[in-house]
C-alpha cells in the first residue's frame, strides 16, 4: 500500500476532502459545493457556511475514503486547512481532522490555504518535487504575488489592497443580474461580444504602478457606469461591458506578473485559485509570458477552485 494523506478543506463554502499519495496520484477528490445554497444572497453567508460543514463533513470525508477504495487504518497522515478562511467555517475541518488524526494515531499537518492553491499546480503535473518560481494567486479572497523556493519557502511579494480580483467578479456580476459565483458568468458573457466597438473604459488612467493590487476603484467605475446608462433609459450590451470588464481587470495581472517576472529574472510562473480557469486569462498571460521566455504553469481546471486534494498536496511537499 502507497503512502496516503487524507486531507480536508473547509475555508469558505466548499466541503471538501480527498485522498492523495505520496507520489502525487489522486485517488479521490470529493467536493461538495454549497453554492446552490449562497446563490440566493448574492455571496457567501459565514454562518451559513459553517453550519452546513458540521452536516456533511463526515459524510464528505468517508465518501473519499469510499471512493478511493481505502480503509482509515491505510491513511498515513491527515491535513487539514487552519487558515486563512472564514474562521467559524475553518474552525470545523480543522477540529474534525486534528481528532481524526488523533483518534488513528497518525501526524495531523497543518496548511495554509494558499499554499494550498500554489501546490495545485505541481499536483496537476504529477510532480512531487517544487521548482523555483513565481506564483500568481487568483480567487474570490486573494489576488496575491509569491517568490517559490524550490525548498518550498514562499516570500509574499504582492497582494490585494482592497477587493481580490475574484470579488471584483461576483459583484460586478450581481450589478449585472447574473449568477453566483459570477467570474464564470461575466466570462461567457464576454464571450458572446463579437462588435467591433473600443471597449470600455471604466478608468481613464489605471494606476497599476502602486505596490499591490486594486480592484474596488474598477468595481465602483462598472457601478456607476450601469447606474448612468440605466438613468438614460437605455439598454445595457452585456457582453461589451463584460468584455471590457475582464480585459481592465485582468491587464493589472498582466502588467504587474510582467514587471515582477523582469525584476525577479525568474523564469518558471505557476498561477492558481478559481480565477485562473478563466481561458482569456490563461491566453493573455501564455502570450505575455512566451515574450519574455518564461515557462507558464496552470492547475486542472478541476483543481483550480478550492480543493481538498490541493490540501494534501501541500502536506506532501511539507513533509518532504
């Protein structure tokens, strides 16, 4: 029998466990989302999300147990997410996994979340080793920049000064009638714009150039855009501002991941979390990057939102 890690993720609305080994092979992956229950209220609901991960968390963990066709007596380690997250909805995994851990005497590994979505990538790749690089980490929480040793320590070198760029989605989205979570809405919308139009310019003047990333200041100008063009009584072309949306949110991406790749000279860029599946995305930063002849990285799409099997991916490259 391999060596396995049971790992469990509740930091926000997902409850998520899976089961992983050593060698980086994925034998199970359970995630079950509670976005038919936040969809309602626009986002999530902290305490909402708490209470549902006390309901279905042993459930969660035992199907991936079922799932990978293992006993809880084959698991070498259990990993959990401690932080950062919703703290009651964080709280839970964490609790359920240090007792699991205790009650089969086997080593409880703690993880943070973001570490979580930089070990996506080598996971998606089968690679249990880290090799140095920048890695981009873009969700509905984080929009943040890291320096990757190949030993495994992160140094943090950017992050969101106001809204993550995920957030800045969903409530542009919710501005615009469509769904939660709206990153997926605003890209199928902007999908459909085929006009040959100038997109709009929500920020006459973006000032990419300050340390760290901003999104409020674009959401506010997509807010007041709307209101203005709903005042005129005229009729809004969804996929053009969707469009024009995701191109302004995303060239801050691209600007700042250029000029960090220059002054680093680092040449391998991994990017990760539930923004990174957006496809315009992965085109722009793939073009960006072959100029500069950096070798670009992404998850599975699979493993791009929050995963369990992230989780334990990341107490694999610990341990190691």
């Amino acid at each position: 029998m391999k060596r396995l890690v049971l790992a469990i993720e509740t930091s926000c609305d997902e409850t998520a466990t899976a089961v992983v080994s050593v060698d980086m092979e994925i034998l199970s992956n359970v995630v079950l989302s509670q976005i038919p229950i936040h969809s309602k209220y626009g986002g999530v609901v902290p305490e909402i999300a708490s209470r549902n991960h006390i309901k279905v968390i042993d459930q969660v963990v035992q199907k991936a147990l079922d799932d990978a066709k293992v006993l809880m007596s084959d698991i070498s380690a259990v990993a959990a997410t401690t932080h950062p997250g919703l703290p009651g909805a964080v709280l839970i995994g964490r609790i359920f996994g240090e007792a699991l851990a205790l009650r089969n005497n086997v080593p409880f590994i703690s993880i943070n979340h973001i570490h979580g979505h930089i070990a996506s990538v080598p996971l998606s790749m089968g690679e249990s080793e880290l090799e140095k690089h920048i890695a981009l980490v873009i969700s509905g929480g984080h929009t943040s920049l890291y320096k990757v040793a190949k030993s495994g320590k992160v140094v943090l070198l950017e992050q969101t000064l106001d809204d993550a760029i995920g957030e800045a989605f969903d409530k542009v989205a919710r501005v615009l009638g469509l769904s939660y979570p709206g990153g997926p809405e605003i890209e199928k919308q902007a999908n459909k714009w085929i006009g040959n139009d100038e997109l709009i310019k929500f920020v006459a003047k973006p000032n990419y150039q300050i340390q760290g990333f901003s999104y409020s200041g674009l959401k506010t100008a997509v807010l007041n855009y709307v209101n203005k063009i709903k005042m005129k009584g005229e009729e809004i072309n969804l996929p053009h501002l969707a469009a024009s949306f995701q191109y302004e949110a995303i060239s801050q991406l691209v600007f700042k991941v250029n000029r960090i790749l220059k002054s680093t000279k680092v040449k391998t860029l991994c990017v990760s979390g539930g923004v990174s599946a957006n496809e315009y995305l992965r085109k722009t930063l793939t073009e960006e990057c072959s100029k500069l002849g950096v070798k670009v990285s992404f998850p599975h799409k699979s493993l791009c939102g929050d995963n369990a099997a992230m989780i334990a991916a990341a107490s694999i490259l610990e341990l190691k």
